[in-house]
C-alpha cells in the first residue's frame, strides 16, 4: 500500500470529517504525541513509558518499509490535521499466514464517537481484501469500552490469560479476541 494513501472519509456526531488513510513521514510528531498522551492517560495500552523520538523515527521507518511491501496493513484517522488513531493488521507468518493480528489505538477525546467502529470496518475489509481467514487481537480486560466495539463488529472472546498485566497494583486479565472471515 501507497504511504499517504487516503481509503476513506466520514463524519462523525457532529464531528468534522474524519480521513482514514495510510501514514507518511510527516505523520512522525503526531505519531509520537498519540503514544506519549496515551502513556501519560496509563490508557489501557501495553507501553507503559513514553516513547523517545529517535525510537519512533525508526519505528516509523520500519512500519513505511512494511507497507510499501504489503507485509502490514496500517491506517491512521485525520481530524483537521492531527493524527487522532493509528490501527494496523499484521500478517502472521509460516503456519499462519492466513491470520492477521489487529491494533489499535485512539487519543482521549476523540473516544465514543463512532470512530473506532468505523477503522475496525475498514480493517476487515482490508483483511478480506488480502484474503486473511481469521483476525485476532487482544486487550486488557479493564478495558470494557474497547471490548464493546469489538463484539459490534463481529468479534467474539476466545481466550483469557488470568492477571497477564500488573499496573497500579492490580493484575488484570488478557482477553483474546477472534473474527474469523469468509
């Protein structure tokens, strides 16, 4: 896939227009400030420290590397200019590269909107198109907002790992969840 590529557009409650589209070299900055604000919210993510800004330039590189191969599926959501969302689908290898992993993130205030649904679409769309048979993903079992969307779209739990993360002196579940497609 084409860095910057745009591959949809919508409105959202009364939100300006959203562009779902590929990143390109100059999303760098708003890709780290999305990480950053969601370490500092402790946003139900993995990371758990900010990311430096070397470490998301070559983070950045390697994933525009990855999508002009076509090894990874990856699409942000545009609000007037700033990135709001990163999502991504990455192909398993070997034995199971008929299975995409999803990801997904969203900055705060931008949550509840109807956003995350429609960049879930987009990405099983994506994943039908690269003829994936089956998407997973995971999440913090605290995390009930996300959850929420996922069963809309389709996915249903299929696995647990008891007290998988530990923060803020809680252990918390990992919920496994799959959609598998036509």
């Amino acid at each position: 896939m084409k860095s910057g590529k745009i591959i949809r557009s919508f409105s959202v409650r009364g939100l300006r227009k959203v562009v779902l589209r590929t990143p390109k070299w100059e999303d760098l900055d708003d890709l780290l400030e999305l990480i950053n604000s969601l370490v500092d919210e402790k946003a139900d993510i993995i990371r758990a420290e900010k990311v430096l800004r070397d470490d998301e330039i070559d983070w950045l590189s390697g994933v525009l590397r990855r999508l002009e191969k076509d090894e990874v599926v990856y699409i942000l959501a545009e609000v007037d200019g700033e990135v709001i969302a990163s999502s991504e689908i990455a192909r398993r290898g070997g034995y199971e590269e008929h299975v995409g992993v999803l990801g997904i993130v969203i900055k705060k205030g931008f949550r509840d909107l109807g956003i995350g649904t429609e960049i879930m679409r987009t990405l099983i769309e994506q994943g039908e198109a690269w003829k994936l048979k089956v998407l997973t993903l995971s999440l913090f079992a605290s995390n009930k907002r996300a959850f929420h969307v996922y069963e809309k779209v389709g996915f249903v739990e299929t696995g647990r790992v008891p007290k998988k993360f530990f923060r803020s002196g809680k252990y918390i579940d990992e919920i496994i969840m799959t959609k598998l497609l036509e």
